[in-house]
C-alpha cells in the first residue's frame, strides 16, 4: 500500500476516489455476513468499511477505530489494516487537525 494516506473525514471521501487514506471514527454498527461496519467519522458522517478477514473491526462495535484503506466508488473504504484505539479521543479537535490539513496543503502534500 501506498505510503502516503492523508487522514480524512466523510466529506473529503470524493476527493479522494481510488487512494489510501486513513478514516478515525467509533464503530456503529459491524455485519458479519456482509462484512462491513458502518463508521461515525470525526464529522459526524456515516462511511462503510469493508473490512479484512480477521479484522480487529468485528469485534470494535462502540469503539474508536483508525482505518486505513482505498476509497471506492461509492465513497466507502476497503480496509487494509486499522488499529482500536482506547480512550481519550476528542472527534471535534480530530476534524479541525483533518480540515487543517487539507486547507494548509503546502505542510502536507496530501491533496495534489
């Protein structure tokens, strides 16, 4: 995978069709037999992830989950890997840091 995945939120998704990016949000709702969850981003918007077999999602339902994944089409995201995290996440301060970045491009290079 690409090493460079700008972090986003669900209102960046169309910008960034076909590439890698890196989605933090808490894990509404997993369905095993589809193999999705449906995430709640830092904005408030919903995206579905589709996970990997094995992946630490299944089991993440109410908790704060970074994924890293390809957009697709229809603005969901395939997942490659994603990490629990524990407590202490602040959604608001997270979609400002996301917002940021893409507004002050020069520093990060994501948005070419």
């Amino acid at each position: 995978m690409d090493s460079s995945s700008p972090r986003v939120n669900s209102a960046l998704l169309p910008k960034c069709n076909g590439k890698n990016v890196r989605l933090v949000g808490k894990v509404l709702a997993v369905n095993p037999g589809s193999g999705e969850a449906l995430f709640e981003a830092c904005d408030q918007g919903q995206v579905t992830v589709h996970m990997i077999p094995g992946s630490p999602v299944s089991e993440a339902t109410g908790k704060i989950v970074e994924v890293l994944g390809r957009v697709q089409p229809n603005l969901s995201i395939q997942e490659a890997g994603s990490t629990v995290f524990e407590k202490g996440w602040d959604p608001t301060a997270y979609n400002k840091m996301v917002t940021a970045a893409m507004e002050h491009d020069a520093l990060f290079g994501w948005w070419k």
